[in-house]
C-alpha cells in the first residue's frame, strides 16, 4: 500500500508538469513565464544536488531520502512534459 | 476503500493521457477540455494517494499490534517457565537438603527475636526424630534384604555399621542396635 500511494503522488507529479506544458501552449508569454519557471526549478534542483548534506540536516531527512525525492521530480518533469510534447 | 482507491488511480491516468492524445490542441474547446482534464487528473491522483497513505498508516499500526502482542505472549511464556523453573528448583533443593533448610528456617528465626526460639527447636527436634525414624526404617529394610540373602547377624552387622564381630564395645552398641531394630519389627 505505501508503494501504492508512492505512486499515486508520482503520478500526480507527473500530471502536474504536463499540466505546465498545456499552460506554456497557451500563449507566448505564458511560454516565457514557464521556461522561467523551469530554469528556476533546475537551478534550485542542482543547489539541492550540490548541498545534500546541508538540506537534509535543514529538512532533518536522511540524505538517501533527499536524492530519492531529486530524482523523482527530475523523473517528474521528464515524464509530464515528455507525455505532452509527444501527445 | 480500496476499490474508491483504484478508481480514483485508473481515473487520474486516463483523464492524464486519453485528453492529450485525442483532443486536437488547435482548437479551443478541446484545449480547454485538456486543461480541465488534467486538473481533475491531478485531484484524483492526490486524493488517491492520501487514501492509499492512510491504509498504509493502518497496515503499519496493525501490525505494530500484533507484533505487541506477541512480544506479550512470548514474554508470558518466557516468564512462566522462568517462574516453574525456579518453583522446581527450589522444590529440589528443599528435597535435597532438608537439614540445612531448617538450619535457615531456625536462624531466621533465631533473628527474629527470643520468642521463637522453643518453636524453633521443637521444629528441629521434630526433624531429627524424623530423620532418625527414617534411618532406622532403611536399616530394618536394609537388614530384611540381606537376611533374604541368606545373610548371618555377623555380616550384617559388618555390612550396614562396619564393625567386625568381637568384643568390642562399638560390635556391642551395633549388636544392641540389631537387636532393638529386630525387636521393634517383631512387636
């Protein structure tokens, strides 16, 4: 069952960065807008990276646990923008 | 629970991927059925997992239970064979070792103060009496067996007290003690 919810937020995750993608289609602004908002979450993403061992003792989780939640959102964002940029 | 769980699962991902794959994204409509969609899609995805962590929560606190509750039972069982094991063993040395048993017992009582102590030694002197009965009796039945065997008073004598026949006053003391033994079984 823990695996089940695991997945259910993975999905939810991955729906939310799709759901990024349809609001860049919109409008070129709103394209603009979300590329900024990407390139922020990428930078903060490798901050993350880099300082794993401060921001685990910050969020008092262990460091496996910090580079797990990493890589699900890199695999995340890969998913929901590759599902709709294909579609 | 679970059933509200898996279609809340299956639900998030068709209106996730059917919307994006069959809907035209020119068309206006169709993109703002798309968005609706994955709104929705994100809603049943979230609602689905916090349903999915709270019977995991539960999962986990059931067997939090049962795993008490056989911490329990095993403790129990440990605890009443620890309790049997020290009964038998106190129950063996007390058959052991009587005399010395008494021997606390009296101290202890000797401790206690000057009262108890014509209780104490009646209690001894019951014991010894008891012992010195028993160990008559062992003899008597010592002596039967070796009559049985075809045994004379001599060798009976020299078998269960160790003295020689003579004129000696410890095969006198034996001899008298032979004697009272016989006479007390025959009377």
């Amino acid at each position: 069952m823990r695996a089940m919810y695991l997945a259910n937020y993975f999905v939810a995750g991955c729906i939310a960065f799709s759901l990024l993608g349809w609001v860049a289609s919109l409008h070129p602004m709103a394209f603009q807008a979300v590329l900024c908002l990407l390139a922020a979450i990428a930078c903060a993403w490798g901050l993350s990276w880099l300082l794993d061992f401060s921001l685990s003792k910050l969020l008092k989780i262990s460091v496996a646990d910090l580079q797990a939640l990493l890589i699900s959102g890199l695999a995340m964002l890969l998913i929901g923008l590759g599902v709709f940029l294909c579609s | 629970m679970q059933l509200k769980l898996f279609v809340l699962s299956a639900s998030s991902v068709a209106l996730w991927l059917v919307p994006l794959n069959m809907l035209d994204k020119k068309l206006d409509i169709h993109k703002a059925v798309q968005g609706v969609s994955l709104c929705a899609a994100i809603a049943c995805a979230v609602s689905a997992g916090n349903i999915a962590r709270e019977l995991s929560e539960q999962g986990e606190i059931e067997a939090i239970k049962e795993r008490a509750i056989t911490a329990d039972v095993i403790d129990e069982i440990s605890t009443s064979a620890y309790i049997s094991q020290q009964q038998r063993q106190q129950e063996a040395e007390a058959l052991l070792n009587p005399v010395e048993h008494l021997e606390r017992a009296l101290a202890l009582t000797y401790d206690e103060g000057e009262r108890s102590e014509p209780i104490a030694q009646k209690q001894l002197a019951e014991r010894e009496q008891n012992c010195s009965e028993n160990g008559d009796s062992e003899r008597t039945e010592r002596i039967h067996q070796l009559q049985a065997h075809g045994w004379g008073k001599a060798k009976i004598i020299l078998e269960i007290w160790g003295v020689t026949k003579g004129g000696s006053p410890k095969y006198k003391a034996a001899e008298a003690e032979y004697k009272r033994l016989m006479q007390e079984e025959g009377g």
